[in-house]
C-alpha cells in the first residue's frame, strides 16, 4: 500500500513537473511572438505585438526574421500605399497587384519576382483593369530583377541605381520618368511600353527586347539621353518621334526594324552594327553620326531626303544602302570611311 501510494505521488510530481515546464515553453513562445519584429506595409515599418519599432538584425531581409521567403504572408494586393516610406526591406515573390504606392519613397529594397499585375475593380463605370501605380515615386537602389509588370505607372517618377534583370513588362508607363545610373539588362518589353518625356541619365541597356506592334505601340518619343549606352537589343516597331533628343549616344549591334523615327536628334551618335532595315525616317538628324556597318535598306531616307540630315555623317562598305549608291551618299553629304 505504502509502495502504491509513493508511486501516486512520483506520478504527481512528474505531471506537474511536465506541465510546469509547458507553460514555461508557452510563455517564452508567447515573449517571442510579442518581442519579434513583423514589417507593418501600413505603418512603413518594422513593429512587434507591442507597437514597439525596431528590427531583429539583419539588412536586406524583412526585419530580419525572414530565412525563407514562403513563410511569410507576402500578398499586398490593391493596398493604399500611397506616400510611404519603405527602407532595407525585403518583398521578393511579392504580390502587389493593383497597389497604389503614389509618391512612395523606395531604397534599398528588393523585389526580386515580385509581381505587379493588373486586377479586376469595381467602379462608377463598372469593372475595369486597375494596374499597380507609382506615380511620381522614388525607387532606388533596389533590386527588381524578375519582376512582372502588367499595366503599371511609373510615370514622372525618379528610378535611380536599381537593379533590373530580366524583368518583363507588358503597358507599363515610363512617361515623365528620371532614370538614371542603371542597366537594363534582358529586359523583355511588348505591347505599351511608354518611355514619352522620360530622361536617361548614365543608363545601359543591353540583350533587351523591346517590341511594339505595326501601330508602334511601344514609344520613347520626346525622350532625352545623355551617357546612353545600348547593345545587343531589338526597337522593333518602337516610335522615336516629337523631339527625341540622344546626341552622342552609343546604340551598337542593335536591331530599330520597322521604327518610326520623326524629329529625332542622334547627332553624333555611334550607331555602328546596327539594322535600320524598313525604318520610316524623316526629320531625323544623323549628322557626323558614324554608321559604319549600319543597314538602313527599305527605309524611306531616299524619298525624304532633303527631310534628314545625314551631313558629314561616316559610312563603310558594310553601309547599306550608302556603299552601293554613292550618289545617295553625296546627295546626303556622308563621309566615307577610307579602307
């Protein structure tokens, strides 16, 4: 009996014991929780259960509390974002589709596969696409590598130092836009891309894909470029049209097929390797341009001639049509290359 009765009380003791140290275990979970530090998108910030403001550590990372990307809830669709203020935050495989981030400020953030799609709305006119709008924002020095972009407005914003690979865009609007010391790398673009009024500023592009349809669709028209490097990239049916300023700029081993090119300015420009084949060309200036292995056969420099300016630019053997039709090239004022 005595032995029965002193295993009854172990047993107690044990229980309790067991259930001692569970509540231990829930309330350090419980601190945990309290003390762990989310990212409020409302509050622009990092904010634990306690409305504290802080972080656990890490840049680049969301609060630092973020090891896989998977865990956390990462969809921000048709948000009022507008006016806020995001620093070192990580929203990579995002989605915020629809989301109004009007006059953001953006640094040091990524958004690498992040998406910003269009959604359905409901409005006094019924139903309708609403895109993602950053609309006189700033981003910079953010990654937005892999990022989708569906009929999104970037327009007179500021779009400085980021990182932009492989993004692909589908009516997003640039118009307006600074952008500056950045590289657009395997950019894929089709359909209503504007770049109208946009300013380059030290910018590259290069293996990119900007693609417009037979009603030129895609535009860089009233744009202005200073330090512009572009290679390896198709302009295939895109517009360069009402004063379109690029002197000196360097467009090499790039495809402007079928472009329209009305009152462009590439005095000066390095436009070597180049296939202009088709483009309809008037009131553009390529004076002292070096063409040298540029084609420009089929497009419509021989009816608008007196139209372009083509004086004192160089051409090569490997210069179509000019090689060929000396005349065409003495009538236009071009130099030849010496072999």
């Amino acid at each position: 009996m005595k032995s029965i009765f002193a295993c009854l009380v172990v047993l107690g003791f044990l229980a309790s014991a067991t259930l001692a140290a569970y509540a231990d275990d829930q309330s350090k979970t419980d601190e945990h929780e309290s003390l762990e530090f989310k990212y409020d998108i409302q509050r622009g910030g990092c904010y634990n259960k306690d409305g504290r403001y802080g972080n656990n550590g890490k840049r680049m990372v969301e609060c630092g509390d973020v090891t896989d990307i998977d865990d956390i809830d990462c969809v921000y669709r048709d948000k009022k974002l507008r006016g806020i203020f995001i620093r070192s935050v990580d929203f990579s495989n995002c989605d915020f589709s629809g989301s109004d981030f009007t006059g953001a400020q953006i640094y040091d953030t990524s958004f690498r596969n992040a998406k910003f799609l269009s959604i359905n709305s409901e409005s006094p006119y019924g139903r309708r696409k609403k895109g993602t709008n950053f609309k006189k924002a700033t981003i910079e020095r953010s990654d937005l590598s892999g990022a989708i972009f569906v009929k999104t407005n970037i327009d007179y914003g500021y779009f400085r130092q980021n990182v932009f690979v492989a993004p692909k865009l589908t009516s997003v609007d640039f118009s307006g836009t600074q952008i500056s010391k950045m590289t657009f790398d395997r950019v894929l673009a089709e359909q209503g891309i504007r770049f109208y009024g946009a300013t380059f500023d030290a910018v590259e592009i290069r293996n990119s894909h900007f693609k417009g349809t037979d009603r030129n669709d895609v535009s860089f028209g009233a744009s202005v470029a200073n330090r512009l490097k572009i290679s390896n990239s198709t302009f295939e049916h895109v517009d360069f049209i009402n004063d379109v300023r690029w002197p000196g700029v360097e467009i090499i081993n790039s495809s402007m097929e079928s472009a329209l090119i009305f009152n462009a300015n590439f005095t000066g420009a390095k436009l070597r390797g180049n296939n202009f084949k088709n483009a309809k060309i008037s009131q553009g200036s390529f004076a002292r341009a070096d063409l040298s292995d540029s084609d420009f056969t089929g497009a419509t420099i021989e009816k608008d001639f007196d139209k372009n300016d083509f004086s004192q630019a160089l051409f090569n053997e490997g210069s179509k049509p000019f090689f060929e039709d000396e005349v065409l090239a003495d009538r236009l004022g071009m130099y030849k290359i010496p072999n």
